[in-house]
C-alpha cells in the first residue's frame, strides 16, 4: 500500500529545522507522556512512516527507544542514522527484525490510507510480537481545508470514528483524546469563511527556535489540562491487541 509523500510533499513538510517548529515538538513530548503512562519501560518501538525520523529522534532525547522505517528513500536526520530505515516498507525488514518490536507507532499516517484497518491489521500479522499500536491523526472533519487535499489526506478524524477503528480491530483503548485545542477555534473560523491555509511549514530559525519552544511547552499544557473529549486539531488513540 502506497504512503509516501511527493517530493513537494515532502519538501514542504519537512524543510531543515522543521524538529525545532512547535508542532513537532508539542506532538512527541504528548506521545512520549502517552507512553511512560501506559506502556512497560524499555518496550521497543518501531515508528512505521517515520519521514526523516524527527519524532525518532525527540522520542529518544527523552530515551525511548524507538527506531524508524520510511517507504521513501529520504535522509535521515543527523544522529538517528543507525536507527532508520528508509527506502522499505515496514513489512519488508527481516523477520528478525519484526519480531523483536512490541509497539508500532503511526504517527499521522492513517489519514492518507483508504483502508487503514486492513492496513493495522497487515501490520500485526507482520509483526507477531505488536501488543501494542498508538495513532496520531489530524482530527476535526469541520475544519477539512486545502491543505488536507495536498497532503493526500483521505479524512480528518474524530474520536468516534478512532474508537469505531480500535473497536473493528478487536482491540482496546488505552487512551483516546484529542489535542492542540487552542489551534481549533481559529481553524474551524478559517474553515467556515473558506480561507485557504498555507501548505508550506515554515521552520523556525534563531530567535524563533525559542519563541516555538515556549508554545510547545503551552501546547502539551493544553493536552494535559484540557478534557479529552474538546476538538482538538490533532487526535491520539494507544490501543492494545487481545492474544491472536
């Protein structure tokens, strides 16, 4: 099943820095919360549809151990080299390799899929030691823009639809919430008067690395304070298998 970007895509998704831009950041720090909480230490994680490995390597700065594959042959970013693979599918590493991983993480993948529940599910006969799956998704179908047309997204979620998935899985959720909160209000204004949103992301570069540090640190607030159930523009769902 075909999930890589574009070379635009690509570029514009991820310019150099793009580790430093909020987004990314705010996104790992609440993965890396979701995790600790629910998930043993030291399991080993595979980020199936990793890019150039930017959440591989914020995940490890906060040492956990999660390696990368990417279906586009793409560069790795400086330091996670050894601990990415691209230019493969997921289900094309060694069976060795498959067998030693616990969680798979598809981190806004699903959304370019039609079927992403044959594709979990290929996934977990793939790989026979996965207990455990956790998915992050643009959410908010009332905020559907351009952007989500170039990018290839065949849907904005909500967690109805997340806990329909888990539910025809045969899995159960261990978390189930929205995020960014604060960005939906704004999105759901633009959405209404159908002003287009830039495709290109930006990243941040001097003073500005600092300026996108402090919204981070805001943004993972807002998943931490605010209740599960507020739109949010982005959604998480961790879900673990019962036994084959």
């Amino acid at each position: 099943m075909k999930t890589e970007f574009s070379n635009d895509q690509y570029d514009f998704a991820y310019p150099d820095g793009i580790e430093n831009h909020w987004w990314s950041m705010a996104r790992s720090k609440i993965i890396s919360k979701v995790i600790s909480k629910h998930l043993s230490p030291g399991a080993l994680i595979l980020e199936v549809g990793a890019g150039k490995g930017v959440t591989v390597k914020q995940l490890r700065s906060y040492d956990i151990f999660c390696d990368g594959v990417e279906l586009a042959e793409v560069t790795p970013l400086k330091g996670v080299e050894d601990v990415m693979v691209t230019g493969l599918s997921a289900e094309e590493l060694s069976q060795s390799e498959r067998e030693k991983y616990e969680v798979i993480l598809l981190l806004d993948v699903i959304e370019h899929l039609p079927d992403p529940h044959a594709f979990i599910k290929a996934l977990r006969l793939s790989f026979p030691n996965v207990s455990t799956v956790l998915i992050t998704v643009p959410a908010g179908p009332k905020i559907w823009s351009n952007y989500d047309q170039f990018y290839g997204h065949y849907r904005r979620y909500n967690l109805s639809m997340l806990a329909h998935l888990v539910e025809s899985l045969g899995a159960i959720s261990l978390v189930k919430s929205y995020f960014f909160h604060l960005p939906y209000l704004p999105a759901r204004v633009l959405s209404i008067f159908k002003v287009s949103r830039s495709v290109r992301i930006n990243a941040p570069h001097g003073l500005l690395v600092f300026l996108n540090k402090i919204i981070a640190k805001l943004m993972f607030f807002d998943f931490i304070c605010m209740p599960a159930c507020v739109a949010g523009t982005s959604a998480i769902v961790c879900f673990k298998f019962n036994k084959l």
